[in-house]
C-alpha cells in the first residue's frame, strides 16, 4: 500500500463528494489487500469511512452540503481524506454520535445485525458459539445476542481476553484450542451443543465448529482470519446430524439500497439505545495504514481500529 496525492473530483449525478472524518478497517481490507479476496488491481482500499457532505452532483436530494454522513459498504476507496460516493448509499448521522464512533461500527454493526437476524433469527433460547470476541464483530454479536435473549459461548484467542469476553455478556468463554473446543461446548450445554457457531476463523475452527453442533444445527463461516476452509463432502454433514452450512456475505445482504438503509438504522437505533456501543482500540494516521493492517493480521487489535485523514 502507498499514499497517493489526487485533487479532489466534482461529483456527477447522484453522488456527493465527502471530506472524510475517520475511516473504518476491517479485516476484509486485509483480505481483499493480500489476495485472499480478489478485486480489480490497482486499487483503492476501505468500505466504511465517515465525514462531512462538501458538494453535491445533479438530482441528489437524501443530502444537503454540511451534512455529516457514513457509510458502510463499497465502491472501494475509503482510504482517503476525500472521496466521491454514490448519495444513496449514505446514512445520516444523528448529533449524539460522532465520526470516529460511526466509522467503528457501522460496518461491523451491519454484519452482526444480518447473522444474529436474517442468517440465524437468534432469540430466547438460542445457545451460540461465537468466536472473536474479544475483536471487532464478535463484541458487538455478544452484547447484541444477549439483548436478544441468547445463551453465548464466546471463544476467544488467549487467556488475557477472558475477562472482556465475560465482560461483555458471555455466558461462558472458552480459549481456543481446536482439539478439546467441541468436547469444551458439550460439557458447558449438557450435551446438547449449540443451535448455531458463528465462525469467522475458517480452516483452523472449521471441524471444531462442526462438532459443536447440535443435530440440524447450523455452521456460519463468514470469515477467513486461518485460511478457506477445505472443501465439505456433504456426506460429512448428514453424518454429523442433518447439519446446515452457509458462507453469507455483507454484499449479498445489502445489495438493495432498502435493505442497506434497514440494517444500518437498526444497528443506529441499537447504538442509540445503548444495545451495543463502539470499542476503539487504537487510531493510526492514514499515512500509517501499513502498521494498522499489520496489527490486524497479526491478532494484536482488541476492538475496532480507526484511521485519520
């Protein structure tokens, strides 16, 4: 990655020009920056930023010049002090929340809010297993799972993140080790194993994940810190129970403006109420975005990372 100097574009129809506040990372930046997953090259990185509306195209009326807006989804080019950005595509911040707090959550409040209620409806009685708890997303599925009335079986990466995953509303809480996980899950639920895992670890968890599942439950993989997992012979998931697997994306759960707008209101209104709240766990300057992706990669990060124009 390298810091290019651009002049700032004149909108055209439909889009505004935003002088960007704070810019979110998440690990899909990483994803997308190694290869893992591919797009177009060269390229800009960053799908959540937020800031101030500068100028305007023709026929964009959802925002007027100084409003402070965010956003949570591509085209790609985030990593920028300035940007162009498709108006329909904004959300409007309230006064109460600020740019750093919106360019930590949004995305990652996006992704919690479809997988707890559109990939598995999660409500009273529903027993998860959830690793990452201690980053990004798994702590606000966490807390907005307990809201939702679920017991949570946190899995977190050493010992040291015990306390905030407990902190944060889980139930119980496991260090992971792929070897005893499963057995781990059995012991805590009596041998009933839980309705659904949500997984973003990939290779490393993926039998474990399995294995911690009740009969018909269903397996979430929606990440990859580890590696793809290999492929299932479906055989495999009749012998372990009659198992469910799918492998959601965030682009395919906004992809319509409608849908886009619902869940990002959903994730405000659960900020606002207090339901789930950002976690910064460190700034960097944009010119040091090489650092915060390696701290990324690297586990080091215990929340969201911000980066500063």
């Amino acid at each position: 990655m390298y810091i290019e100097e651009a002049s700032p574009a004149n909108p055209g129809a439909g889009e505004v020009w935003i002088e960007q506040a704070a810019i979110g990372v998440n690990y899909l930046d990483v994803m997308q920056r190694n290869g893992a997953v591919k797009i177009p090259l060269p390229s800009g990185l960053g799908l959540e930023g937020a800031g101030r509306v500068t100028a305007i195209g023709e026929g964009v009326s959802n925002v007027q010049v100084g409003d402070r807006v965010a956003y949570a989804t591509g085209p790609l080019g985030g990593y920028a002090s300035g940007r162009i950005y498709p108006a329909e595509r904004l959300v409007k911040l309230a006064d109460s929340l600020s740019c750093e707090d919106a360019a930590a959550i949004l995305f990652k409040g996006i992704t919690a809010q479809y997988l707890l209620k559109t990939t598995y409806p999660v409500g009273p009685g529903t027993t998860i297993l959830l690793y990452g708890v201690a980053g990004g997303v798994g702590a606000l599925m966490a807390q907005w799972a307990k809201q939702l009335g679920a017991f949570v079986i946190g899995v977190v990466s050493k010992e040291a993140s015990v306390p905030k995953a407990e902190a944060l509303g889980c139930d119980a809480v496991l260090v992971f080790d792929p070897s005893t996980l499963a057995s781990e899950v059995g012991r805590i639920t009596r041998g009933s194993k839980v309705d659904v895992v949500y997984d973003p670890i990939g290779r490393l968890s993926f039998e474990a994940s399995l294995d911690s599942l009740r009969p018909r439950g269903l397996m979430v993989s929606f990440g990859a810190s580890s590696g793809v997992p290999s492929a299932v012979e479906l055989a495999t998931l009749n012998a372990k129970g009659s198992l469910f697997l799918t492998r959601p994306s965030l682009a395919a759960h906004t992809a319509n403006d409608a849908e886009y707008h619902a869940r990002a209101q959903d994730v405000l209104a659960a900020v606002s109420s207090g339901v789930i709240a950002p976690r910064i766990w460190e700034r960097y300057a944009l010119s040091d975005v090489a650092a915060a992706h390696a701290d990324l990669e690297a586990g080091r990060t215990s929340g969201s990372i911000i980066l500063q124009p």
